[in-house]
C-alpha cells in the first residue's frame, strides 16, 4: 500500500509504538494526530532554539517546583525581604531557610532515586536561584560537593541559600564537614552519616 500523496512513512522502534498506540487509544486521538503533534511541538521547540529534551526537563522541574509550593516573586522583593530580616533577625531567618531545606530535602528524597537526586538538585539549583549557571553538585562515594558562585548575591542571600542547601543535605542523612560562605559564594562538602 503506497502512503498517501501529502504523507510519508517513517519507521520507529516497536517499543515507542506500543506506546504511542496506548497512549492515543486512552486519549481517543488517532495515531496520525498524536505524532503529527508531536512533530509541530518539536519544531516549536527548535524554533525557539530549544531541543525537546531541555523543554521536556524543564517541564519536569517547573512541576517540582509547583508541587512543593515554590512561587514567582520579583528578585528585587525576595532581595529586600531577605536583606531586611537579616538584619532585624539573621538567626530566626536562617532558620527558616534551613527548615525550607529540610522539607525540600524529604520531598526530593521521596519522589526520586539517590542516582538522579542530585543532578535534579543542581539542575533546580541553576534554574531556581536567580538562573545560577555557576553552580554544581558532584556525589561520589558517598561524599557531596555543592559549589554555588554568583557575584552578584548579597551576604544575606548567599547564608540564606546556603543554609536552605545544608538542610536538604541533612534530610538526606548527610553531615556537613565543610561549609565556607562568602559573599556570592557557597562551598559545601558532605559525608553520608552511617548508621
């Protein structure tokens, strides 16, 4: 049977029809209207010098972000905020932070696996913190490195993340055994705890 003028034939793994076939018969769309979404979405994408993939995770991390109640606030309010409370209550407000951290830490904990843990973590760090692209978080041997730099941070908002980080790590049974913070910068190691 020859395809249709206007249509071409593609090929594609069973796996990923099989798929594709569940999907669209528990949506009710035909199997030409599903991919041919598929493709417009993809060339949006590249339109928007995108790959599927960074759209796909970024989806993936708006959603965690949504779920553990993260909002949208202008920078310049969080900066005054924080700016202010430290200065009127730097110990109650590093607390908070650390608190945050924790909830955070149990809430990643419980939705994926230790091997993409911390790539989430710094994937949410680089997107979450004022689009930090300088920063990372390395887990070897049971051993975490976290390295935050941003010049452009204030001392207020720099103890603040730092401790907001320190408390998903121990949620995580990790101990901290080194924390340097400075203005814009965050070095961080971490040893699991054994039990």
């Amino acid at each position: 049977m020859h395809p249709r003028k206007g249509r071409k034939l593609i090929l594609i793994r069973s796996d990923l029809l099989e798929k594709t076939a569940q999907i669209t018969a528990k949506e009710g769309k035909t199997m030409y209207s599903f991919t041919n979404e598929v493709f417009e979405q993809v060339l949006k994408a590249h339109e928007m010098n995108a790959n599927i993939s960074d759209v796909v995770e970024f989806y993936r991390l708006m959603q965690i972000e949504k779920e553990t109640g993260a909002t949208v606030i202008p920078i310049d309010v969080l900066e005054y905020a924080t700016n202010k409370l430290y200065k009127e209550n730097k110990k109650e407000l590093l607390e908070k932070w650390y608190e945050a951290g924790l909830w955070y830490g149990k809430y990643m904990s419980s939705k994926f696996h230790d091997e993409e843990l911390f790539d989430i973590i710094e994937k949410l760090m680089k997107n979450s913190l004022r689009n930090l692209q300088n920063c990372s978080a390395s887990n070897k041997d049971g051993q975490v490195k976290i390295r935050v730099m941003s010049p452009h941070f204030s001392l207020e908002q720099t103890e603040s993340i730092s401790k907001f980080i320190e408390g998903i790590l121990h949620s995580l049974n990790y101990v901290t055994y080194k924390n340097e913070c400075l203005k814009g910068m965050i070095l961080l190691e971490f040893k699991k705890e054994k039990h």
